[in-house]
C-alpha cells in the first residue's frame, strides 16, 4: 500500500492507511477535514500505516485539535514506532499521552 487513505469505519472509528507523508497527505486532507463526527469519542486506528513523517505527525495532532472543536475525544490504537520515535524526537509526546490507547 503506497498512497495515504482516510476512513470512515463507523461513527466511532476512523483510520489512516498507507503512507502518512508529506507526499501523501494533500490527497485525503480535504476529506478528513470535511468529515463530521457525530460520537463524543472516536478511535483513530493506525494499524496498517506502512510509513509516517513529521508531516503524518502533525496531521494526527490536526485531527485531534479538528475534533476537539466539535467537542470529541480522538483514542489513538495501533500506534506505530515510528510515530513513537517522531513524538520522542520532537518532545511532543505530551501533547498525546492523554490519546493513546494503551
């Protein structure tokens, strides 16, 4: 799987697939952006994200921050390493401890 994919699971599940890059991202950006949550939480799957950048990064933080506006709580699941080292390396793990799913 090469290109990034954006979906809709059910009303409390969405998922990112793919490559979460800065080559990637400008193609599901408008839709995660016009997606309207209705749930009050919603689990964010990453379990087939096959490479993430810091631009993948900072899109997970868009969402949560998107969905904060609307009042809804983002659970991240299936968080891959890479991702991990990201949020270590740019001291923003703080900015997510409280939406991991552990």
């Amino acid at each position: 799987m090469t290109a990034a994919i954006f979906s809709v699971e059910s009303d409390t599940q969405i998922a990112l697939k793919g490559k979460i890059d800065r080559h990637n991202i400008p193609s599901i950006y408008p839709q995660i952006m016009a997606w309207n949550q209705s749930a009050s939480q919603v689990e964010l799957e990453l379990q087939h994200v096959s490479r993430i950048d810091s631009a993948g990064m900072a899109l997970i933080i868009q969402i949560i921050e998107h969905a904060k506006l609307r009042k809804c709580h983002i659970m991240l699941s299936f968080m891959p390493n890479q991702l991990r080292t990201l949020l270590s390396l740019s001291n923003a793990e703080s900015l997510l401890h409280e939406h991991i799913k552990k």
